[in-house]
C-alpha cells in the first residue's frame, strides 16, 4: 500500500512520545510485566499440581474459563468497574484494567502447558529416581522439571505471542503501545498508518517467537544430553586415530 514504507522509515514516524520507538516500548513493557506476573501466579501452581498430580484438573479447568471470554470484554468490564480508569503508571488509562486482562489471558497456555508437560513425564523414570534414593524434591528438579521444560517453554511462547498481539487493544480504552498507532491510522483515515502499525507488531511477534524458540532449545537439558550422548562415540573415534 502507498505509503507504508515511508511511514516506517521515516525518522518523524519514529520520534516523539507518540512515534513508533515509544510505543514499542510501552507495548514491550506491558507484554512484559503481564507475563512476568503471569508466569508468577500460574507456574508454581501448575508444576506443583503436576507434580503431586492432585487437583490439576480441576485447576486447569477454571483456568480456561477465561480463553471463552474475549479479553476486550474483560479490559470494558474492569475498566468501568472496580478497578477503574484512572491512570496507572506508565500503562496508562485504564492501566490496571489492561494489566490485570491480560495477565488472566496469559495463564491458561502457561498452566495447561506446564501441567500436562509434568504429566507426561514418564512415571517408570520418576520411580526409577525415587528407587535410587531420591526425594520428592529431588525427582522434581533432577528429573520431572527437566523432562517437561520443552512444553512447559511451548506454553510460555503460546502466552506470550498472544499477549504481545493483544496487548494492541489496550488503545481501545486509551492504553499504551502500538495499537495508539493503529487506532490513529483508523481515526484519521490514514490507511498507510493502519498497515504500518500492523506490520511493527507482526514483525515483533516473530522476532519475540522465534527468540524463545532459541532459548527453549538453548536452555533444554535433555537436548543438551541427547547432543552430548551422540557426540561421545565421534570423540572416541577421534581420539582413537590420535
């Protein structure tokens, strides 16, 4: 569409509180403390039930009430009710309403992912470790976190991805972010401000996805061993010829 690409690579769509470099930071720092609180309140809780394999359901059950209610609806609610639409630090109007939307819509992925992920450890394992001597603490670190850390992490790219591109709507009730951008591209009849702001948002969602795929790969310990275990007969080899 005409236009676009000047819009973003002009220097003036990017300076200033309301350019593109500003709202990207709030839109980073809200995704950011939602799911930072997210992983707080949902993590702990999943892991452990996973753990003891008590309640679980249950637990995951109630969490996904919240995926059948649109988090717009939630972000309206909220913002006319308790919580209000006074200001709240650098998120803005409605500040709280939004923070608090979309921390109940990032935990449903956080918690499924990490419950089913602590699930599916193989029980012969678990019993395994306890039979050679290892506690209830133990198990859990050395040998159930590790083998779950792989979807626990998918859960963790799930909510954040989708926080990142709901957080857009935060400028509906006058928000922080890049959806502001959008929301004045619409506003003004700026159709090249619509598809730019979009654009930014949809690059940013696959840099931040296939970021955590890295670390996902980067920080697994079962990869790290499956990679170590086929490398020690290549090493041997070599130093057999040495």
């Amino acid at each position: 569409m005409t236009g676009v690409w000047p819009f973003l690579t002009a220097r003036s769509s990017w300076a200033g509180p309301n350019g593109i470099a500003a709202r990207l930071a709030e839109h980073l720092w809200l995704t950011g403390v939602s799911m930072l609180l997210a992983l707080v309140i949902a993590l702990p809780v999943a892991l452990v039930l996973g753990h003891t394999g008590k309640g679980g359901a249950v637990a995951i059950n109630i969490s996904n009430v919240g995926r059948a209610i649109p988090t717009f609806a939630i972000i309206l609610v909220l913002s006319v009710g308790a919580l209000g639409t006074d200001d709240f630090g650098p998120f803005g109007r409605a500040g709280l309403a939004t923070l608090v939307s979309l921390v109940l819509f990032a935990i449903p992925p956080i918690m499924t992912n990490a419950y089913v992920g602590m699930r599916e450890v193989d029980r012969d394992l678990v019993e395994s470790a306890q039979g050679m001597g290892m506690n209830a603490q133990e198990t859990f670190w050395q040998v159930e976190l590790p083998m779950a850390l792989p979807l626990v992490m998918t859960g963790v790219r799930l909510a954040v991805v989708q926080v990142w591109a709901t957080a857009t709507i935060a400028a509906l009730v006058a928000g922080p972010g890049l959806g502001n951008i959008i929301q004045k591209g619409f506003d003004s009849n700026k159709q090249y401000m619509v598809v730019g702001g979009a654009i930014v948002v949809a690059v940013v969602a696959i840099i931040l996805e296939l970021s955590l795929v890295l670390v996902a790969r980067v920080i697994d310990p079962m990869r790290r061993a499956r990679r170590h275990r086929d490398l020690t007969p290549r090493l041997a080899v070599v130093e057999g010829v040495r």
